[in-house]
C-alpha cells in the first residue's frame, strides 16, 4: 500500500475537525516547499516575491472563508472599498 493509499484510508476513518487540521497542514507544508523552491529567484524579483506571499496566503485560508468571497469584487470594487452603490450589471 503506498503512502498516498494509506493517507486516503486513515482520513476515511478521522473526524471533521481531524480532515480540517489536516487539510491546514498539508496547504502550509506544500506553501512552504514552494516558497522554499521560488526564494531564491524571488529574492531578485519584488513582484514574485508579493506574488509567493500571496500564493501562501491564499493556500492557508479556509475553504468557509473562500465561499464567503464575493464574486463581483472586480466590477464592484467602489461598493467593496468605499461603501458605495453597488452599480448595475
């Protein structure tokens, strides 16, 4: 049985708050192998390195949050930063 298998079968048999932990650790542990492999051509670049920061960020927040993401935010932006209108579609 490989370690991918047995990974899949003890999170068949774990709790929720088990899954999530888990799912929180496995999204650091991948961010941080990345930003380990990107440092060094990031370190040159201002702009990778923002982009490597966010890329953590992004991997580390919970699925919950996500959903709770508006989906206008880019034609909507006035409402979002300035409390605004929102304007019609």
């Amino acid at each position: 049985m490989t370690t991918k298998e047995q990974l899949l079968q003890e999170l068949e048999q774990a709790s929720e708050d088990l899954i999530e932990a888990t799912l929180g650790f496995l999204r650091s542990a991948k961010a941080d192998r990345q930003n380990t492999s990107t440092s060094e051509a990031s370190s040159d670049n201002p702009l990778l390195s923002l982009l490597a920061e966010f890329d953590e960020f992004a991997a580390n927040m919970p699925a919950d949050e996500v959903a709770r993401l508006p989906i206008d935010g880019a034609q909507q932006h006035d409402h979002y930063l300035y409390g605004t209108a929102k304007r019609k579609s």
